[in-house]
C-alpha cells in the first residue's frame, strides 16, 4: 500500500509546485527543505486544505485527479500546525472533546492518548496558559483524538526553545514508532529528519530533488 502524489501546478498565480513522489503508507516521511521550498504545500495538498493540479492517490483511493476532489472531512487526515492550532477558548479537555465528537469512535482512545501524551495535568487549562512544548502535545493528542488515517506535523518543534524541542523529539521519536499509521513531518533540520523518519523527501524551489 502507498501514497502516491504527483503535483503540478501553482499556488496564487506565483509559486510553481511540482513534487512527484510515491512512499509506503506506513512509518515517518519527512519532507525536508528550506522555508519557502514548497514543503507545506504539499501538506495542505494531502490534507485537501489547498487544490494543485495533479493527483493524489492513497492506498489504491483517488483523493484527487482531474475529475476527483475529496474534502478535507472525508480524508481523515491529522493536522498539527507549528503554533498546535488548539480552541484558544476551550480547556485542553475541551479540545480533544471536541476532535471525539467530530470523529467518533475509533482506534485511538481518549485515556490511551492523554497517558501517551502526558496531558493529564494540562486537562483543565487553556491554551494560553500552556508551554509551547505542552501546546504540542494537547496539538498531537487532538490529532490522534481526530482517528485519522494520515498525521501531518508541520514543523512542530521549530518555534521551540533547545531543552523544550529536545524533550518534544524524544517523545515524538517513541510516539510515532508506536502509532501505526503514515505520518508526513515537515522539517528544516537534517538532525531532527534523520531521527524520526524512515525515508526522507527533499525539496527546493517547489521541486523534489531527492526523495
């Protein structure tokens, strides 16, 4: 089974992406590049969140072709963005009620994830009041509360400082190996791509250049 993805189009008239690339549907993709390379890109592509010319095939399912286009809701797919996009007025608990209510019941349960993250303290606090570092973690347990098919971390450790991103990588490289499904990481950092990813996709300019 893969993920197959053969894009060729532009975004607002200007950027040109054109990023072919097929991998498992298992383990951690990271796509690897400077910032403006077109790595995000991807990533809304895959989630549906932007429409490029091209296709999108995911273990034998057309998410897009030239007459196809599935929505965002029906590719259960797990966002985390870099700031984790958390309900800046719901309790953390709050949160991930609200990703299991979007979802329904699925193969990740609310008690396992919180435990997995290390959010039972957090439950009754806002956003606001959490640590970057913490922030994430709520990020990834909504995410995985979402029971997606595909995880799509945005560079989730950039806007962290040295000892929360170290604490973060160590986490994220147990979670990911234990979670079972594809996970695509976008990253600027050749360490932080070696660390956690199986296979590593590279682009710049719009371009993969190595995958």
């Amino acid at each position: 089974m893969t993920i197959a993805v053969a894009l060729d189009g532009k975004l607002g008239g200007a950027f040109a992406l054109q990023a072919m690339f097929e991998v498992p549907s298992s383990g951690v993709t990271a796509l690897l590049g400077p910032s403006g390379s077109g790595k995000t890109s991807v990533l809304r592509a895959l989630a549906g969140l932007d429409r490029i010319a091209g296709t999108i095939i995911v273990d034998g399912e057309v998410w897009q072709d030239s007459t196809t286009f599935l929505p965002p809701e029906r590719r259960r797919v797990g966002y985390v963005f870099q700031g984790a996009g958390l309900l800046p007025h719901l309790s953390v608990a709050a949160n991930l009620a609200y990703a299991e209510r979007r979802a329904g019941p699925g193969r990740f349960a609310r008690h396992v994830v919180v435990a997995r993250a290390g959010i039972a303290p957090l439950l009754d606090r806002r956003p606001a009041s959490l640590s970057g570092g913490e922030a994430q973690r709520a990020g990834i347990a909504r995410a995985l509360l979402g029971q997606p098919r595909l995880l799509l971390l945005d560079e989730p450790l950039s806007a962290l400082d040295t000892d929360a991103r170290a604490d973060l990588l160590d986490w994220l490289d147990e979670l990911l190996a234990e979670i079972a499904i594809p996970v695509f990481h976008v990253t600027h950092d050749h360490a932080e791509a070696a660390r956690l990813a199986a296979r590593t996709i590279r682009l710049r300019d719009g371009r993969v250049i190595l995958s």
